[in-house]
C-alpha cells in the first residue's frame, strides 16, 4: 500500500514484514536485509528504530 508523505510515496510496513524483519535484523547488515525486503536502507534502519521505541512503551 502507497501513502503519501509530503510530496513523494511511500510504502507501508506490514506485519508480516515486521515479524521478518525482527528475525533478519537480528543477525544480517540493515543493508542485506533491505535487499531482501526490496526497500532502502534508511527505511530498514527507520523502521527498526520504530518497532524498538513501540517496545520500550
């Protein structure tokens, strides 16, 4: 799913992608598991840094 963010789109993260994601980040470089997920590394490396701030809530 597309949302638009200021003046460009972005893609959501869905929780399948997050269950993934917890399980790949765990071991793998932000930039491999970006490769994987299709996605830039700076979202990759943002969406870690959300599901961790979620957790500490």
């Amino acid at each position: 799913m597309r949302v638009r963010r200021c003046n460009h789109g972005a893609r959501r993260f869905f929780e399948r992608e997050d269950r993934r994601l917890e399980l790949e980040a765990r071991g793998m470089r932000i930039c491999d598991v970006a490769r994987l997920m299709k996605r830039k590394p700076n979202s990759v490396r943002g969406r870690l840094m959300t599901l961790v701030r979620r957790e500490g809530r």
